[in-house]
C-alpha cells in the first residue's frame, strides 16, 4: 500500500472514531435541530400566493390634443421594453400602493398599535410592495403580478383592488380629460364663424350678381373678345356698305329714269274727222232752216256763219301734224334704286348693329371691371369660408374621437388588459414542509457533524494509546482493559 493510501486510511478510521465518541451528543444536536426546525415550520404562519396576468397591447391609440389636420396618433407598433416596464413601475407606484392599502384596510390589520395612523399606513405600503412580485414575462407582452397573504380572499381582494385601480390609473394617464368638451365647444365656435362667412359670402354673391367667380370671368372674357371681334368686322362692313351705296348713287344720277322705246309723226285724222263731221251737220242744219226762214234771216246767218268757221278750222285742221313718242322706265335706272335702297338699308341696319355691339363691349368690359374690383374681396370672403369650414370639419372630427375616447374610457377599453384574473388559493404557498424538512435532516446532519468535530478539537483527554504515543512519542505496549 502506499503512503498516500495508508494516510487516507487512516483518517477514515480516525473520523469513524470520533464519529463513535461522539455519537451521543451529535444524535441529540441533530434531533433537536430537527425538532426544532420541524417546529418551526409547523407554528411557521400559512402563506397564500394568488397571482394576475397583465397583458400589454397597442390596439388602442393614445389621443393626441392637436389643432393638426393629419390623422396622427399615439398608436405604435409592438409592445418594447420600454412600455412594459412602465406598465410596471405603475403597478409598483406608491400612490396605486397606497390606494389599495386605504382601500383594502391593510393599515389597520398590520399596524402595531402605537404610532399615527399615517405612519402605520406607510408601513403597510412597504410592506405590500415586499408581499408585491411584479415582473415581465421573457418574450411575452404579459406582466405577472404575485401577491402572498396569509388570509387568501385577502390576496385576492388586494390584487382585483390593485387592478382595479391600476386600469384605473393607466386610463386617467393614458386620456386628456375635458378634451370632448374643449373640442366640442371649439366646433360650435367654429360652426358659428362658417355660417356668419357663409352668410357674407351669400350677401356679397347676391349684391354684386356672382355665382362662380372664375367661371363667369373666362365667359365674359370670351364675350368680349367676341364682341370685340364683330364690332371689328361691323366696321369693316360698315365702311364697305358705305362705299357701295355711294357708288350706286354716283351711278344713280348720272342715269335717266325713263327711256323712249317709239316715236311717230302724222296729222290728227280724229280732228278733221270730227271737224267734217260737225261741218256736215251745220249744213244740214241750214238747209232746213232756209226750209223754213229767208236766207237773211237771224238763225240761217248764224248757221252760215258756223259752216264758215268749221270750214276753216278743217283747213287749218288739215296744215297740222302730230308726233307721237312712246317711253318706259329706265331698268338700269330701277336696279340702281333697288341696289341703292338696300344697300343704304343695310347700311343702317349694319350701323344699328355697329352701335350695338359698341355698346355690348362697353357693357362687357364694365362688367369685367367690376369683377376685377369684386375680386379681392370674393377671395377673402371664400377664404375665410374654408377656413371656416376646414376648422369645423376638423374639430367637429375630433371632437368625436374624444368622444369615442371617453366612451372607451367608460367602458375601461385600455391597452392593457387582466389576462389571468386572481383566484383564491386553497393550499399555502408557504411553508413548504416537506421542503423544510428535507433541509433541516440536511442542515442537522451537517450542524450535529460540526458540533462533533468541534467537541473533538477542543477535547484535551487521552482516549485512544495513539494519543498516547502522539504525546510521548514512546509505543504502548498494553492498555487497560475496557480501553
């Protein structure tokens, strides 16, 4: 054997024999440990663990107070760190702390008797966050939350009173209160401020006669332009007509109006015809006067005297000839009037349109002129309309989703929510007795060695003749008996 073994040998057989001489006084330090430990853990008070689950969500969006038009808001992505831990701190806040305290009486069941009750209601909130184990769950959006109590519809009462008052809390921190009635009162203000600019706006329209500004602006500049062009032309037209009709009245005078189509000379066979006639009747008439008077007679001289002049008109009758001419209307004389009254008619009625159409581009430019003026102030009044408008749109919108928001508020619709509701525990969570006692069979076991090898040590009797050679350095031959 070698000497590395037979020492270990040997200390193995010396700790038998210290275990031997002092087996009495390890046994009872290990059972009264035991014992006492065993007491201990049954007189120890129950302790009863309930626990909550908190799950962390973003599908509500924080509602952001702003006069901006955009749609933002507080929603983001997914669930950080960051919100979680402050979820967390908010649990652990010593103002939620102290509610629960106030509201579940803690104070009063754990206040000592002396001391103000302040002092006594601060010992219990530190002592609630001691009993309190808030923490996040790894790779989880879920906060757990354990409370122990030795009362168990006590740890349940705390823990729904701290969510309570938690959901509470993460909504009044979460929210704008009196935002609905900011919003809803700047959308009255602002539905005023639209009808009064409507209001002007109708009033100015019907005064200066405008319906769509830009619209009536490009026709009446088109009418103009129109207008413009046609007096142009009217005039050209004008002095066109002008010209022709002072021709055709040139032309006009220096035409006869009638021209001779027949003429024939000859005497006047109706005159010696009726001459011949009345001289044969005058002396008709004679011869019965002479019938019946002298030839000196009055009546038959008278009759002489008419045959005598018949006669001689009939001579003088037959000396005399007669022309005859037969005329007509000159037609180039007509066409020329006819040409000359229309054209001077269509020269007036080209002048009247002329005069016209002077007077429409003057009305048209006035009305142009007028516009222009009213512009200005068209714009303004429109401007301050949409504005107006856009104002009430916006807070009118938001003062509905304020109003949302405190509906969801109401109705405790938050970003976080209770996943796992505590439930009253019926075994303890504390003591564990078995666990107790397997560590205290251990912690005996290792107390009762401990105090044998301190006894040991500290034990200056010879008991074994190795002690003895040890001493004297001189080998024992023989012991007493018994030793």
């Amino acid at each position: 054997m070698s000497p590395a073994a037979h020492q270990n040998v040997m200390a193995s057989k010396d700790l038998v024999a210290v275990l031997k001489r002092r087996r009495r006084r390890m046994l009872i330090t290990f059972f009264v440990v035991l014992l006492a430990i065993a007491a201990g853990t049954l007189l120890m008070p129950k302790q009863y663990a309930t626990r909550m689950k908190v799950l962390v969500k973003n599908e509500r969006a924080d509602e952001i107070v702003s006069a901006e038009s955009t749609n933002a808001s507080g929603l983001r992505g997914e669930v950080g760190d960051i919100q979680i831990n402050s979820e967390i701190e908010l649990l652990t806040s010593n103002n939620l702390l102290q509610q629960v305290v106030a509201k579940c009486g803690l104070e009063d069941l754990r206040q000592t008797g002396s001391g103000p009750r302040s002092a006594a209601a601060e010992k219990a909130v530190k002592r609630l966050r001691r009993d309190l184990d808030v923490s996040a769950i790894r790779r989880a959006d879920i906060i757990l939350v354990e409370y122990s109590d030795s009362n168990p519809r006590r740890a349940v009462a705390v823990l729904k009173t701290l969510a309570d008052l938690y959901l509470d809390e993460h909504l009044k921190l979460h929210s704008t209160p009196g935002s609905y009635e900011f919003f809803k009162a700047q959308t009255e203000r602002y539905k005023d401020e639209l009808s009064d600019a409507e209001s002007e706006l109708t009033d100015f329209r019907h005064r200066e006669n405008i319906d769509m500004l830009v619209q009536q602006k490009d026709v009446l500049l088109q009418k103009t332009a129109e207008s413009e062009s046609a007096q142009l032309q009217a005039e050209a037209t004008v002095g066109e007509y002008a010209q022709k009709a002072a021709d055709t009245r040139r032309r006009l005078g220096a035409t006869e109006p009638r021209m001779l189509t027949q003429s024939r000379t000859s005497s006047n066979p109706y005159s010696v015809q009726s001459l011949r006639s009345m001289l044969t009747d005058a002396q008709n008439r004679r011869t019965q006067l002479l019938a019946k008077f002298r030839p000196d007679d009055r009546m038959v001289r008278e009759a002489d005297q008419e045959i005598a002049n018949t006669q001689a008109a009939l001579e003088e009758a037959g000396k005399v000839t007669s022309s005859e001419q037969a005329t007509d209307v000159n037609p180039l004389y007509q066409t020329l009037e006819i040409d000359l009254a229309r054209g001077e008619a269509d020269l007036a009625g080209m002048r009247t349109r002329h005069a016209e159409l002077v007077r429409q581009t003057s009305a048209y430019r006035a009305q142009l002129a007028r516009l222009a003026d009213a512009t200005a102030s068209f714009d303004d009044l429109v401007r301050t309309q949409k504005e107006a408008e856009d104002n009430y749109l916006l807070y009118s919108k938001k003062a509905e989703e304020a109003r949302i928001a405190e509906s969801l508020d109401q109705q405790k619709i938050a970003n976080v929510a209770i996943a796992e509701s505590p439930v009253e525990p019926h075994l303890p969570s504390s003591p564990n007795v078995l666990l107790n006692l397997v560590l205290g069979v251990f912690f005996a076991g290792f107390l009762a060695l401990g105090v044998g090898l301190a006894a040991e040590y500290l034990d200056d009797s010879i008991d074994r003749p190795g002690d003895l050679e040890d001493l004297t350095g001189l080998p024992v031959l023989a012991t007493p008996e018994g030793e």
